[in-house]
C-alpha cells in the first residue's frame, strides 16, 4: 500500500486515527494515520447489524411474554448465557431460568442488584427495557 | 505519579506494548521490529474452533507470544504474572508503579471506557502498559490511541478481570532486566525461521498456508452450505480478523514488510529488501480480497466476482506465499 493510498474513510472510530503501515515515494515504510477503510467498515457495520437484529428479536420475546428484560440487556451487551453467567458468578442454569418472565419477576434484590452492577445500570433499568434500540453506530432499523 | 514513559502510537497492541517496554529500557526496537522477532506472522483457520459461533480465523500468532519471543531472543529478563483476587492484581501493579516499572497487561477492551463505542466488543487480548496513578485513575500507555489516557481504577479492574474465551486473569508482564548490547542478527534468523516453519511445515491442515487453502475449500461452499446472509456474515467475520484495528493493514502482511526493510537497512543486508517488497505485494492482494469480499458481503457483487473467485485469489495468496516463505527461509539461513 502506497502512502497516497491509505484510505480515510471515517465512520466509526469517533474522530480517532489508527496507524497503519504503507510506502513513501522511496519505497520506504513509514507508519500513516489512517481514519478507516470503507471495506473494515462494511465489515463491522455487519457485525452490528447481527446485534441489532438479535436485540429487535429479543424484544418481540419480551413484549410476546416469553423473556424476561433480563434477556434484552444481555444481549445489548453482546453476551450470551455462559459469559453473562461468567460475570454474575452463578451456574449457567440459573441465568437460563432467570430469561424466563414469570421467575425473573419473582428475583431477589439482591440477585436483581448483581445483574444490575455487572451490566452498569440501575435496578430499575434492568426490569425495563426501552422503547427503541439505541447503538453506538449508524444502522437503521428493519 | 507519572512514570516518564515514551508513548508511541502503534498499529498492533502486544507488539506496540512490546517496543514501548523495550524502547523505555533503551532498546531501540520499533514496532515493526518488535513484531518480527516475536514471529507476529501467522494464518491460521480452525473452522470447527468457534467465537461467536464464528470459526477462528488469525493472521497472528497465539496472545502473549509477541513479548514472550522477543524477549526470550534478544536476552531480556522478564515477569509474568496472573491473579484470582483482584485486590492482589491491583495492589502488584500500585507496588510495581511505586517502583518506577511501567506494566504491561492484558485486558478486555470492551470495558475500557476510552474506546470508540463502536469497536466495544468481548474481546479479551488486548494489551497496554499502565504508566502511572493519578488519585483513582490509572495512566494507560494504550498503543492503539496517539496519546496516554487516563482510566477510572474500577473500569480497569472490570477490563483486567474480563470473563469469557481466554480471559485475561489480571495478567501483568514488565521487564526486569535488559542487557546494554543485542544480537539482532541472530535473533532475527531465529524469528524468521520459526515464522517460515509455521507457515510451510505444519503438520495440521488448519495453520500457515495449508490453512489458506483449507479456508478456500470451505468459504467456496459457504453460499450453498450456509445460506446468502450467513455466509455474507462468515466472510465480512474474516474481513474484521484480517483488518480490525491492530493489523497494520493486510492481515499483518505490511507490518512484517516493515520488519523485513527495517532488518536488511540495520544488518546491512540487501537482499533482504526484495522479500520486504514481495510482502508488500502479498499484503495489496489481502487488501484486495477485502475490497471483494466486502463488496460480496454486501450483495454488490460485481461481474465475475463470487465466492468461488475469492477462493481463487486465496488459492493464489497461498501459492505466492509459499514460494516468499520458502524463499524467506533460504535468506535467514546465512544471517
């Protein structure tokens, strides 16, 4: 890759530069701030949209009855049950049961207070969950 | 406390920590240096290994490898160090800090409150040197960002104690002792040779170039097997490995170009200079297997441009690889 060439094509980095590595005229490397590259960012912009179509899914379950809030905000934060259960300390089972409505609304405060601490928000965030979707990136929603 | 620590902004994290530490002990070692004798270079493709239930696709070696091979080469004097409890974690880099040591450790990224929002994922192999304290905060030496930043000491903690596929545990490293002289020469023999055995002499299908062509074989069915979107989603999962932040470009192809340049100007030795400029040419075609490949993903194909083509271009990638690494090897022999 020629210096000329490093590509800047900003989307998601927030006004931050990477490095990466490309030649100079002389055919030497030097190291070029770069903004983004349109096909990295394709590729991640994909990769959110997976999130974004597992979290729309997940709230259809929630407003369905079939899962509890706590669902939604795992998946919000990109876990799935063995890692959530990782954070929380609790055999996978539970956190499974925990995705059920009906025992999730029966929890304890201080195991809904656990949840709330790993996750970073509030108790009251954690038995609610939002009206639309809100991501760090631009994608639309189907 | 502020350690004086030179921060230099880096493509990759373990080799950009890894210069940092050497360079702070007067070891003139840049990045791209750092990369290449720790035998940054790798493919590897091990489809039935999954994250996120995506197969593991490197174009690097394992973590921690970087600095542990450098280290080892060159004759320095090294610490590592993992916890369980993360008061111990804390309180051994406050005593190491207090001492003047700059430390470098391994994180998680998605807790670290400094990165960009959008590049927040579980991911547990990213490294920075912390280089100082300021009340609750710690300074970070992190080599992805232009500048040291500063970190609540909880969201650290968070980021240190990360859970999930290759945790990092808290896990500190520093340098202890470093000698005054190194011999470059024999370091790099050593460091390239281990690159060229991994790549050409593998005995399993899933690393080096017979990896390149496992991974042609599978993604050419990707379609029929998996479906338009999973597919699409396969391919852009190997664009991210091949150029999320920390690559340098080129599935790490540009960096060990660099390594390569950097090495025959220092050791004086000319011919390796033709090899650093076929790895230059072998990083443009990973570039352009990404520029098709994004476009694949994003149904914008255009005409003759398909997953058997792309299988193609890797085809070619390994051919042309195998005879740069072979030929790579016969220039280490007489370094």
């Amino acid at each position: 890759m020629r210096k000329d060439q490093v590509p800047q094509d900003s989307c998601l980095l927030a006004g931050q530069r990477e490095i990466c590595y490309a030649i100079d005229e002389a055919g030497h490397y030097v190291l070029t701030p770069t903004a983004g590259w349109e096909p990295k960012n394709i590729a991640n912009l994909q990769a959110w949209e997976v999130i974004r179509d597992q979290l729309q899914e997940t709230l259809a379950a929630i407003r369905a009855g079939r899962a509890s809030a706590l669902a939604f905000h795992m998946a919000r934060n990109q876990m799935d049950v063995p890692l959530l259960a990782a954070y929380v300390d609790l055999p996978r089972w539970r956190v499974r049961r925990h995705l059920r409505p009906d025992i999730f609304a029966r929890l304890k405060p201080a195991l809904l207070e656990r949840y709330a601490a790993v996750l970073e928000i509030s108790v009251a965030e954690l038995c609610t969950v939002p009206e639309r979707i809100e991501l760090p990136v631009p994608v639309e929603e189907k | 406390m502020k350690i004086d620590f030179a921060h230099h902004q880096s493509a990759h994290c373990e080799s950009g920590v890894t210069s940092n530490l050497l360079r702070h002990r007067g070891l003139e070692i840049s990045e791209a240096l750092a990369f290449g004798l720790g035998s940054g270079l790798f493919f590897g493709y091990v489809p039935f290994v999954k994250l996120n239930h995506l197969p593991l696709i490197t174009y690097r070696n394992a973590p921690g490898g970087i600095f542990r091979k450098v280290t080892r080469r060159l004759g320095v004097k090294i610490a590592r160090q993992k916890f369980r409890q993360p008061q111990a974690a804390r309180a051994a880099v406050d005593r190491l800090l207090d001492a003047g040591v700059p430390v470098g450790a391994q994180t998680g990224a998605y807790w670290l409150p400094y990165f960009p929002p959008a590049l927040r994922f579980h991911f547990n192999m990213h490294n920075l040197v912390v280089v100082g304290r300021e009340g609750d905060d710690y300074l970070i030496s992190d080599p992805i960002f232009p500048e040291v930043l500063s970190c609540p000491a909880p969201d650290f903690e968070k980021a240190r104690f990360a859970r999930g596929t290759m945790a990092p545990k808290g896990k500190i490293y520093y340098v202890r002792d470093a000698p005054a002289q190194v011999d470059l020469a024999a370091a790099a023999k050593s460091a390239i040779r281990d690159v060229c055995r991994t790549m050409l002499k593998t005995p399993v299908p899933y690393a080096g170039i017979r990896g390149m062509r496992l991974l042609a074989r599978h993604l050419e069915a990707w379609p029929e097997k998996l479906g338009a979107r999973a597919a699409g989603i396969h391919l852009g999962h190997m664009i991210r490995m091949q150029e999320e932040i920390g690559t340098g470009g080129g599935g790490f192809r540009f960096i060990y170009a660099a390594f390569l340049q950097e090495l025959g100007e220092r050791l004086r030795r000319p011919e390796l200079l033709p090899l650093s400029a076929a790895m230059t040419a072998s990083g443009d075609r990973w570039r352009e297997f990404a520029v098709v490949g994004a476009r694949l993903c994003k149904g914008r194909g255009r005409e003759g441009e398909s997953y058997a083509a792309l299988a193609d271009l890797l085809r070619d990638s390994a051919v042309r690889e195998g005879a740069l690494f072979r030929e790579l090897l016969g220039a280490a022999r007489t370094l």
